[in-house]
C-alpha cells in the first residue's frame, strides 16, 4: 500500500495544536480595510479553531499524517 499523500493547500491553511485542535487563519483581512471596524480587525488577527464536526475531514482526508 503506497502512502497517502497529504492536500498540500490543505497544509498550507491549517496546522494541529499541541491537543489536537485544528487551527486557521481567518479571511477577510487582506484588502478593502477601510470600510471594516478597527474592533472587527482585530478580532480577524487571532488564529481561528475550527469545529470538531470538521476536524475528522481534515485529519483523515487532507491531512492524513498531520
């Protein structure tokens, strides 16, 4: 049985806390700043967790070894 390959757009988004967690980074922080609130920017600075429905996908089909 060859090895699975891990979805390298997958690994480039998201990567494990120490207990497991699936972290990201969160959208809307790139461009058209003026418009949006300093509270809300800030807010999008911290890293997001994502929810355990999602995490199985992730660890079994993106990022298989991770």
């Amino acid at each position: 049985m060859p090895k699975m390959k891990t979805k390298k757009s997958a690994a480039k988004r998201y990567s494990f806390t120490g207990t497991g967690k699936v972290k990201y980074k969160k959208q809307n922080l790139r461009h058209i700043l003026t418009k949006k609130s300093s509270k809300r920017k800030r807010n999008l600075r911290h890293a997001g967790i994502l929810s355990s429905d999602n995490v199985l996908v992730i660890k079994k089909r993106l990022l298989p070894y991770g």
